[in-house]
C-alpha cells in the first residue's frame, strides 16, 4: 500500500502537470503494485477487484485520453475506492486524501 499511495500522488501531479505519460506509467505502476499486493493478500481480491479495478480502469481511459476535464472528478472517484475498499477489508485507519503537497522532484517537461 505505501507504494501505492506514491503512485497515487505522482498519478495526481503528473496529470495536473498535463505529463499524461508520466501519469499513464503510474496508473500501470498502480495496477502492478496492486496485483504484487493481492498475491500475498488474496482474501482482499475480491473487494479490490469490485471496488478499486473499475474506478482505476475508468482513469487509464482518462490518462489516457488525456482528459483534464475529466481528471479530477475521476480522481475523486479514485479517492473514494481507495476509502471503501479499506473499509469493506476492515482498515479504515488507512484514510485516502488528495495530495496537499508534491514530495517529488518529477515535473513535466515545461513545469
């Protein structure tokens, strides 16, 4: 999950940087974290996959197609899977937020 939670934010700023390459390599940085996780967790697979999975396809379209208008109400939908999958497994001590601060030095290209 740390791991995650960093591709989360970088996801985050890449996109608002208007870097979608760079936010397109952490949704897929995402989804292999996420699969390493299940395999030594797989009692969580199913409320992840009903949870998370669809919400984190609907942002690999939106990177994707490099929808800024789009972006943060996904996000926000993002967010919000995060929360209820930790809740449905039991954890909601593990609160997601929106990144307040960038921790990285990535930027885009013009940033």
């Amino acid at each position: 999950m740390v791991e995650i939670g960093y591709r989360y934010g970088e996801l985050y700023w890449g996109a608002n940087d208007g870097n979608w390459s760079y936010a397109d390599y952490q949704v897929q940085k995402i989804r292999l974290a996420l699969e390493n996780a299940l395999e030594r967790r797989p009692k969580r697979r199913a409320s992840t996959e009903s949870t998370f999975v669809p919400v984190l396809n609907e942002m690999a379209r939106v990177v994707q197609e490099h929808d800024s208008a789009r972006f943060g109400e996904t996000f926000e939908k993002v967010t919000a899977a995060c929360n209820a999958c930790h809740a449905a497994e039991e954890v909601p001590s593990f609160y997601v937020v929106a990144p307040q601060a960038r921790t990285s030095p990535i930027r885009g290209e013009s940033n």
